[in-house]
C-alpha cells in the first residue's frame, strides 16, 4: 500500500514533515530557517520533538507481492487478493529508483514550506462555503487573535519579538494587518548572510521546478515521474520513523504531537495503515488514534471504497473484535481501545445492515455462546448498535434509513431476546457459572432495550419475575435491575391489556422495597465513602422507579392501597436524603401528585345527580383520610428544606452605577418554584395542619436558638421562605391569625438574638414575611403602618443588607397595598401618602442612590391609585424636594455661566443623573400622567443634554478616544444615557389606555417631546466617534416605533441616514465589539418592520439595500441572539411583504429573492449555526411556496428558481453527485405544502452533506 504525493501537493503537502525526520539534522536544512521563520520553527518543534506515538502514526507499508498478498487476510482492506492489488503503488508513478532520495526529500519539505507560507497570508475563511458570498452581503470578519511567539526572525533574517500582533480576515479575503512595534534590529553575521543568499536561491530553482504543469493526479507532467512525498514503505514504517523520543509529562511536547496527528488523519489514504499501527504499536493512544482515522473513512467515504475494501475492512474488524474482546486482560487494560473498536463495528454496521449484512444479528448471537468474555463484548456492541438508531439516529442518518433500521432491529429483537435470556436463566440455573460482569452487562443492555421493544418480549414472558426474584436482592445486580424496572414502569403507550402485570410488577417492587431498613438516611450516613455513593445512586434509581409507576400508572396504583402507601412513605424517606438530584425527583412528584389529590377533591364530576355527588365526596374525603399522614410527612420535609425565592442582584454596571438585576431562570428558582405550588397544594388539602406546623417550628427556634452561641440562621430562612410561599392559601380569617402569630414570634426571637448580625438576620426574615401577605396588611391599616414606619427605621440601619431589604419590602408592599396609602384611614388626619413630604428628605438621607430610586418607585406606585386630577398635585408634592435641587442647579449654571465649571464639576453631574434617575423610576410606576413634571425640567435637560454632548465630541475630537475614561466624561454620559432612558420610559407608557386617562394621544405625546429630542440625539449620534455612541439612543427608536409608529414612520429615512448607516459600520467589522449595539440594532429593525413596514419602501435604494443586507449578515453572526434576531426579522418581513399587494413584492423580489434564497442556503448548511435551523428552514420554505404557487411568475419563476438552486448546490457541494441534487430541489418544491415533511427533508440533506460521494473523489479529464 501506499500514497503518493508531489511536491506541492496541496493539503497533504504537510504530511512531508513526519517522513522527512530520519534526515532533520542535515546540514543543508539550516538556512531554510531563514527564508521561512515560522514555518520552520514549527518543522524544528515536531523533528525534536516527536514521540513515539506520533512516529506510530505513519505505517510506511511497500508494495507487497502476489506472494505476500496470499497470506494476508487478516490485514486492513485485505478481504482478497484482488483487495491488495488494488491497495499498490501505481508503477508508473511510484519509479523513483534514479532518484536522489535526500535530494527529493529537501525539495519536497521547501515546497512544503512554500506551501504554509502562501497559507499564512491567506488563511481560511470562516463559512464553510464561502463562495455563497455575493458583492451584497457585508464582510464577516474572524475575531481578533492574538499571535504572540518567542523571539525569531523575520522573512528578511532580522531578529524581531512580535509582541502583539492582531489580525482580521473578512469573507471576501480582505487582510487588515495592525502591526507590531519592532525592537531595535540587530545586523546579522556575514556567513549567515551567505546562507541566506544561498537558500533563497535554492528555494527559486525548486519553485520553478514546483510551477511545471501537472496531470490530473497533481504530478509533474515530465518524463521523469516526481518522488513521492509521503510513501507508505516497510522501511518508514511508524515503528521506526524518526529517532526522537517525547516526554510524556511534557504538555507542550504532547500538544504537538497531536498536531502531527492531527495532520496525519486527515491524509486521505493514511487508513491504509490503520492496521500496520493496531498490530505493532503498543501504545493505547496511537490505537485509539487509528481507529479514529478509520472511523471516519467509514462514516464519511464508505460509498466511494470498493466492494473488497469494504469486506476487507470488515472481515478485519471483526475478526480483531473477536481477537481482542477474548483476551481478558487486554479487554481490562485497554477497555477505552476496544470500546473504540465496538464503534468502529457499529459505524460499519450503519453502513452495511440489513442490505448487505442481513446475518448480522444472528452470527453476533450465535458467537455469545461460544466465550463468555466474547458475549459480554457482543452484549455492548448490541447496546451501542440500539443507542446509535434509536436515541442518535435522528442527528447522523436520513430519516428513512432510521425508519429502516429500526424496523430490522425490531424484526429480529427475538435472537437478541433469547441471548439475554439465555443468559440470565442460565445464572439462575447455575448460580456462579456465568461471570458477574456479564450478568451486569446483560441487565445494563436490556434496560436501554426494553424502551422500544415489542410488549410482548416485556409482559408475556417471565422477564419480571426473573428480575424481581433473582436479581434483586444481591446488591452487585440491584442498581441495574432497578433500572430494568423502571423503564417497564414507564411504558404507557399500548399497555392498557398488561395492566395487571404492571400491578404485579408494581407490588413486586413494594415488597422488596418494605424489606430494606426504615432509617435510610442515618444508616447510609454512617457509612464509609464508596457505600454511601452506592445507597445515594440506589434511592435515586428507586425514586425514579416508584415515581414511574405512580406518575403513568396512577388509577392503577390507587387500587392497591396496601401497597400505595407504603410506596409513598418510602419517597417521603427518600425526599429526606441529602442527594439534591434524588430531591428534585421526588419535589416534581410530590408537585403532580399533590395537585391531583387538590383537583379530585375540588368538586364533583359534572353531569353527576346528587347522589352520585355524595358518593364522590365520601370516596374523596376517605382518599384524603388516607394520604393524610403521607401529605404530613411531605409538608415537613418541604418546609424544612425549601428553596430560596427569586432575588434582585445588586451589581454595579459599566457606568459605574448600582443596579438591580432581575435573577434569571436556574435550577434553585426551578425547585423553588415546584416546591411554592406544592406547599399551597398541601395548604389547600389541610391548611391547619400547615399552620401547626409552621408554629411549632417557629416556637422552637424562639426556644432552642436563644442560648446558641454561633446561631446559623439557615433554618429560619428556610422556614420564612414556606410562610412566604403560601400566602393567600388560607382562608383570610385563618391567614389573618396566622401571621399575628408568625410575626409575633420572630420579633421576640429577634428581642432575643444577641449582636447586630444575628438581630440583622431575624428582621430580613420578618420584612419577607409580611411582605408576602399583601391581602393581611390591606385588612388591617394599623398594621400596616406600623410595618411601613418600622421600614423607615431599617433604612437608617447601615448594617449590610438592612437597608435594601427595607426599600425592597417597602416598594413591594406599595404595589400590593397601593390604594391603602392614598385614602384616608380611621382616626386618621389625612391620607399616609399626603404626610410623606414632611418627613421624605430625612427618610431617604441614608439611603444610597439606588435606593432612592427604588423608594421613590414605590411612591409613584401609591400615587398611581390616585385619580388623574389628584396624579399631577401629588407627583408634584413628592417631587417638590428634587425638583428645588433641579431648580438649585439651573440657577447655579446661569449664574456662573461657565459650561467648563459645568462640566468638571462632578457632584453637580451625580446630582443630574440622580434627580433624572428619580424622575424615571416615577414615569415607570405613574406613567404619562408625569407629563407635567416632565415638560417642567424637559426644556433643560435637553440643554444639559446638548451642553455633554458637544464637551464629549470636542474632547473626542481633540484627545482621541482615551478621553472616555476620564471620571467627569463617564460622569457627562451617564447623564445622557439618564436623559434617553427617562423619555424611553414616558413614551413607553403612551398606551393608549394611559394616554387617555390624562386626555394625551400618543400622536399629541409625539408632537410635544420628541421632535425637540430627535434632532439633537441623531445629530450627536452620527458624529460621535463609535466609542461615544450611547446604545441607549437605539433603545430609544425601538420605543418610539413600536409606541408611536403612526408619527414616527415618516422618520424611518433620517432614522436610517443618521443612526442606523453608522452604527451597521460599527458592529460589521467583527462579531464581538459593541455588544449592546449589536443587539439594539437589531430590535431596532424588528421594531421597524412590525410598526412601520410602509415606510421601508419609501426609502431610498441605498437604505433599502442596507436593511436587507443587515439582516443577511445578521443570519451569519456567530451570536445566536443576534442570528436569531436576524431571522425573526426576515421571517416576518417576508411574511408581511408575501401578504399585501404584489406592486409591492414583486419589484422587491425581482431585485433580492436570489440574493436571499443564496444567503440562506448559505447558514443552513454552514455547522456553526445549527441553533437557527428552524427558522432558517422556514424562511426557504416561505420563498419556495412563493415561487411553487407562481407569485413571483415575474421575478422568480419556479423553473429559474430551481435551476439556480441546482446550480448553486451542484456548485456549493462537491460532495453531492447530480442526482442528489436534482432530487433534493424536486423534494423541496414537491414537500412545500406539508412544512414538517419540508423539515425533515431538510434535515436529511444536511446530513447527507457529511459524506462523500463518488462525484467528489473523481476528477474532471
């Protein structure tokens, strides 16, 4: 066998390095250095450094004989003589026997070098078919990486140390260079100048030799046949390749040597000597790495090998599957090696079964009874064969072939049936006659079996009593035969008829389950490491086994109550361990089920006369009489380890400011909220029992925490958090009693703590409670008051966390009891909200900015419930502080009338942006009713506004960009972002509900504040240099189309001219600066297209153009928010234009249906954006059906339409022949009608992209 290459040829060119290493210390090889840095810095790396295994990687074999070739079935590709026949070196290419090896050897590693050099300057580009890529669509450009390496030379010979070194590479092969500083040259020596000299002409005769016309197999087209660059001879074979050893501890060393490999594996013929290296390496890696080289040949190039190789191949894996899996001790040693060589089988059996290999199932059978190590080998080749169709099948074949498999695998389920059986009698026949191991690989199969496989092999056998008998009980077979067990418990599709088996199997369970010991939790503790893991897996497999049968099989299991209960009592147990994944398990349980007991015993079943309806009642109160106890248990359990509620983070953002983040979805949110809707199930069913329950533990933490010297408040919290989740669960009269009784106690346990953190801790824990019960405090205004008072105390504490806690439960409770404050209470003088202004400014002195604003927030929450007239008087009153301090700052500016002292005066700008701050949290809690306090400061602030903008353009301007980090620049922005952020939040409100109940259109609010906005914020935007653009100004125009879009469309062209032009050029250029833009930008268009779509065809071509090729380059970003955002965009900008008038769509199509349909075929088959595949599919769905139903007769008729997309296939993907191509366009037009078979063809596609066909491998004449 053997490959040959020439000179320079291309991709495999690389390969030279490995078989150049015997003469790597030839002399001649100095100067190449010189003409070739880095390159060669590489080459010096792998000659000194290459292990053993990577020498192991390159079997050399030479052309074998007639008479070899008969004694070498068990070889690689060898399945006949004619195989190896066809594996020989063509002779004519191969006479190489006038050849200077050495010399041949030099040339070949300079074109090598000459090759990796032309590669550095034009590096590959990032899509996967670039060619897809029209003059429209904008530069996608690779992120910036950075390149440092130690110190060299330069191409000219000069010693350099390239330091930083950035570089960026667009679609369309642009290269933008930032160059590095250079040290100081030092002059080179005079016979280094000579080698030098020497080389570069060297490297000249040998390009004009590499630059002679090839043939069609990349051969110098002379006379004289080229040397081989690699050769696959018995004298290079990897055992001897080279004579440098690796240190395998050296990281770096092992790093490249999997680069080497790297390139090996993707030599196309470097299978070949697959088996040369499994026969003569002893190194499990260097295996490992071969089995991997000829796994992809199978996976991706099988169609193309021939018939021999093909049984060659095959006869050989088998056979080695065989040779290895009977010897124990190698199966132990190198258990990863022959798991690899397990799927390298299956890979050859997704080729070749059932078509080609219908014996298959039954020879792998068969052979299990012959070696009992062989069998459990066979057992796991099974398993891997079922999880590679049934549970991968989906992503890695057509869904035909799917279909096809899993129909032959069910067809011949039986022999595999009978094996494991066969099996698992035989154990029980002849206890220790089969080795524990198979008997282990035997249940761990069948479990991943019985998903899919015929009922009847489950429930008309005597598999169940089999597994419950005899496989329980020892504990080295317990964990698998639960998991046995718990695929039957959750069948439920067809097995109504087997409903009495699955109760016997269901009571079969209970009684082994009631054997084990009832303390679980303290006896597993106990117990060393390795047992204690045991128990844990064990009751997380019982959870899931019980929850099985009682969540698919509930009606069922009711009916057995001698064994229902004792199957919950035992998942109360469980819930009680400390596993957190065991819990969760039985938390959703516990969810399910106590939501159906709540539903059942709600009311009666409709349709039922009075009769039957007492005798529903009857049977649900003796239900509940029933799970009473059960229910007890879970209420403890839950409450004792409830999960924490959703937080508000406090973080400070990039402007320096402290903000409060919104928690995202997690895990702990999950449980908690599955355990919240638990606790009111179980409230519902018996709330006193809940009460009992809750006081107890609260009057034991008053009795036993008091004399703690180190108190762990955990456990309160805990508690705190199941009150707080089971507000508005009781009856308001029970729920009234039991807060005065909960409240109470926490406060005399907080009289009772010792040291401000402990007191600091009970009273966070008593502001959540009672700000959980807005339906108490609304019913008793004393209460109340005395809780918002007391909240006015804690925001004095400077203690940490006090204080947000205090505004926090004080905003909460506004919003909940907002009516309260501004109605005038019993012996009361006045509203609460009317005697706030006498005491506001001392309330909030302690207070930091954040929560001054989440204090007023809550303010603008009680005046919200005022009546309109009563809005616009309170606002003022409660603003009457901040808007003196406003007034205060205008007339200091006016007296100095000095913009210079302005702007450098930093508390005067925090005081701006807090006074502005305020002002919007006020807009997000009233809404427009802010009108008048707004229109009062309006005018100024946009003054102020106008006054940071040109300071920052001018020093921007002037300083460059550094200047944006001075403290009073971030002070100046801040104060524009606050000014564009309190008008996005106004017109936000201009619903027209809002805006009626102040007598204010939105067109009226359009008209009023922002047309003296608009022309300052686009003016300043396009100006800025990109790193002074604020996000927020895009934020802004989102808001201001989606809000107002019937007097904002006639905008949209200065929106496009003077925001959105500049900001496209700022985020273009990569894929990662400018995040918050990017993403703005993008809701921007969404905004535009859903509320101002008219208005996007009265725009000017070049604006028109520049919208579609955003969201053409947005389909490529690498972020998928933004891809995402791209799509959506032009989903529904088709939908919408596809909808109206067709002189409208057809002229757009005329000019951008083939750009488009080319784009989007482009992402489809480009890997890495794989998370958009719905909606890419749906929008090449969208312009087929435009084209199938003769829409576009004018612009894209379905005949051009199909040739341009077989054209742009044929082209795009080599790897598909004509047929395929013709038949996926025909599919795609054919299926439009039915989008999900139009999906899945789709889908089926893509997957046959991943392998080659006979189109690609042979060459054009």
């Amino acid at each position: 066998m053997g490959c040959q290459q020439s000179a320079d040829a291309g991709p495999h060119a690389s390969v030279a390095m490995v078989v150049l290493l015997p003469h790597s210390k030839r002399p001649e090889y100095r100067s190449l250095k010189y003409a070739y840095p880095w390159a060669f810095e590489n080459l010096l790396q792998t000659l000194d450094n290459t292990p053993d295994l990577t020498k192991a990687q390159l079997p050399q074999l030479r052309p074998e004989t007639a008479d070899a070739a008969d004694g070498r079935d068990s070889r690689l590709g060898a399945g006949t003589a004619k195989t190896v026949a066809t594996l020989k070196p063509n002779a004519k290419e191969w006479d190489a026997s006038d050849t200077d090896v050495t010399t041949l050897s030099h040339e070949a590693l300079v074109g090598h070098l000459r090759t990796q050099v032309l590669r550095g300057m034009k590096r590959s580009r990032v899509r996967s078919q670039p060619e897809l890529t029209k003059d429209r669509s904008m530069p996608r450009l690779e992120p910036d990486k950075e390149m440092r390496t130690t110190r060299g030379r330069n191409s000219y010979g000069n010693f350099f140390v390239k330091e930083s070194t950035w570089e960026k590479v667009g679609f369309l092969g642009e290269r933008t260079l930032k160059p590095y500083e250079q040290k100081p040259r030092t002059p080179l020596p005079e016979h280094l100048r000579e080698e030098m000299r020497a080389e570069r002409e060297t490297v000249h005769q040998i390009s004009l030799k590499l630059s002679q016309p090839r043939n069609r197999d990349g051969m110098a087209a002379s006379p004289r046949a080229a040397a081989p660059i690699l050769t696959f001879n018995e004298g290079q074979h990897p055992a001897g390749t080279g004579k440098c050893g690796i240190d395998i501890s050296d990281q770096s060393q092992r790093k490249l040597a999997h680069e080497v490999l790297t390139q090996v594996r993707t030599h196309p013929d470097s299978w070949f000597a697959v088996d040369t290296i499994l026969a003569t390496s002893h190194s499990p890696d260097t295996k490992f790495f071969a089995l991997n080289v000829l796994e992809n040949v199978i996976s991706t190039r099988w169609m193309v090998l021939t018939e021999p190789q093909k049984a060659g191949i095959k006869n050989y894996v088998v056979q080695l599957v065989i040779k290895i899996s009977a010897d124990e001790h190698f199966a132990t040693s190198q258990k990863h090696v022959l798991t690899k060589l397990n799927e390298t089988l299956v890979n050859i059996v997704k080729q070749e079964w059932p078509h080609a290999w219908e014996n298959f199932i039954p020879d792998i059978c068969g052979s299990c009874k012959t070696n009992q190590l062989l069998c459990e080998n066979n057992l796991r080749i099974l398993n891997m064969m079922s999880e590679e169709i049934f549970t991968f099948g989906k992503s890695q074949m057509v869904s035909k072939k799917v279909a096809k498999l899993k129909e032959s695998l069910n067809s011949q389920f039986a022999a595999i049936y009978e094996l494991c059986s066969y099996i698992l009698k035989s154990h029980v026949q002849s206890p220790g006659s089969v080795k524990p191991s198979l008997i282990t690989t035997t249940l761990s199969t069948l479990a991943n079996f019985l998903e899919w496989i015929a009922l009847a092999f489950i429930f008309e056998t005597d598999l169940i009593q089999i597994l419950l008998l005899h496989f329980w009980d020892p504990l080295e077979y317990r964990l698998d035969c639960a998991r046995c067990l718990n695929e039957i418990a959750c069948l439920h599709e067809g097995v109504q008829q087997y409903q009495p088996q699955i109760i016997q199997c269901f009571q079969g369970v209970v009684e082994k389950i009631q054997q084990l010991p009832e303390n679980i939790n303290e006896a597993c503790a106990n117990l060393p490491g390795p047992q204690r893991v045991f128990w844990e897996v064990f009751h997380n497999q019982v959870a899931l086994l019980l929850t099985g049968f009682l969540k698919h099989h509930m009606a069922a299991m009711e009916a057995q109550s001698r064994y229902m209960i004792p199957a919950l009592n035992y998942l109360v147990r469980i819930s009680m361990g400390p596993n957190e994944e065991t819990f969760k398990i039985c938390v959703e349980f516990w969810q399910t089920f106590s939501a159906r007991v709540y539903l059942e015993n709600q009311a009666p079943q409709l349709g039922q006369t009075p009769l039957l309806m007492d005798g529903h009642r009857d049977s649900q109160r003796e239900k509940l009489k029933l799970y009473a106890p059960v229910l007890a248990e879970v209420r403890q359990v839950l409450i004792s380890k409830m999960a924490k509620p959703p937080e508000v983070t406090i973080k400070e953002n990039e402007e320096g400011h402290i903000v409060r983040v919104e928690e995202e979805d997690t895990d702990e949110l999950a449980l908690y909220k599955m355990m919240r809707e638990a606790l009111i199930y179980l409230t519902h069913l018996d709330s006193s029992h809940m009460e009992r329950i809750v006081l107890q533990r609260v009057a034991q933490e008053c009795l036993e925490r008091q004399d703690m010297e180190k108190w762990i408040p955990t456990n309160l919290n805990r508690l705190c958090y199941a009150i707080g989740s089971i507000s508005g669960a009781m009856q308001e009269v029970d729920e009234k009693r039991f807060v005065v009784s909960v409240i109470k106690d926490l406060l005399s346990l907080c009289d009772m703590k010792k040291g401000k953190e402990n007191k600091a801790a009970v009273a966070s824990n008593v502001m959540y409670v009672v700000g959980q019960y807005p339906r108490f405090l609304r019913a008793h205004w004393k209460f109340l008051k005395t809780v918002v008072f007391k909240l006015f105390e804690f925001m004095h504490e400077t203690f940490p966390g006090v204080q947000q806690m205090a505004v926090d439960t004080f905003l909460r409770i506004c919003q909940k009891c907002k009516k309260k404050f501004i109605t005038q209470q019993n012996n009361e003088p006045a509203p609460f909200i009317e005697t706030m202004p006498s005491h506001i400014a001392q309330d909030i002195s302690e207070l930091e900015p954040l929560q001054i604003c989440t204090f007023f927030e809550a303010v603008g929450h009680m005046i919200s419930a005022a009546s309109s007239d009563q809005k616009v008087r309170l606002i003022a009153l409660l603003m009457g502080l901040f808007n003196d301090k406003w007034a205060g700052i205008l007339r200091g500016l006016s007296a100095t009338g000095s913009l210079e002292a302005f702007v450098q005066n930093q508390q005067v700008l925090r005081q701006i942006s807090l006074i502005l701050r305020v002002n919007e949290r006020m807009v997000v809690a009233i809404g427009t009713a802010c009108h008048a306090q707004l229109a009062g400061i309006y005018g100024d602030m946009l003054k102020i506004y106008k006054v940071c903008s040109d300071f920052i353009s001018h020093s921007t301007a002037q300083q460059g960009a550094q200047v944006m980090n001075l403290a009073n620049v971030k002070l100046l922005r801040n104060v524009k972002r606050d000014t564009l952020r309190l008008v996005r939040s106004f017109v936000d409100a201009a619903t027209p509900q809002g805006a009626a109940e102040v007598r204010l259109t939105p067109a009226q609010i359009a008209q009023r504040f922002v047309p003296p906005l608009l022309e300052p914020v686009l003016a300043d935007y396009r100006s800025n240099m990109p790193q002074a653009r604020d996000a927020e100004v895009l934020d802004l125009l989102t808001v201001l189309a989606t809000r107002i879009h019937d007097s904002i469309s006639q905008e949209v062209g200065r929106i496009f001219e003077m925001v959105l032009e500049c900001t496209c050029d700022m985020i273009k250029g990569d894929f990662q600066s400018y995040p918050d833009h990017r993403v703005k930008f993008y809701d921007l268009l969404k905004a535009i297209n859903a509320n101002c779509f008219q208005a996007l065809f009265y725009l000017p071509e070049a604006q028109l153009i520049l919208f579609v090729d955003s969201l053409i380059w947005a389909m490529k970003h690498e972020q998928p928010q933004v891809a995402d955002s791209g799509l959506q965009v032009l989903s529904q900008f088709l939908e919408r234009l596809l909808s109206g008038p067709s002189s409208i769509y057809v002229p757009f199509f005329k000019q951008y249906y083939f750009l488009i349909l080319q784009a989007v075929i482009g992402v489809l088959t480009d890997t890495s954006h794989k998370s958009g595949f719905k909606l890419q599919q749906h929008i090449l769905l969208q312009l087929i059906v435009a084209a199938e139903n003769q829409m576009l007769s004018d612009a894209a008729p379905k005949q051009r339409v199909m040739e341009f997309l077989f054209e742009l296939i044929g082209k795009s993907f080599p790897t598909l022949n004509k047929s395929q191509a013709e038949i996926f366009v025909l599919h795609c037009f054919n299926k439009s009608r039915q989008p999900v078979e139009f999906q899945q063809h789709i889908r089926d596609f893509l997957i046959q992209l991943k392998v080659h066909t006979i189109a690609h491998h042979i060459a054009d004449p």
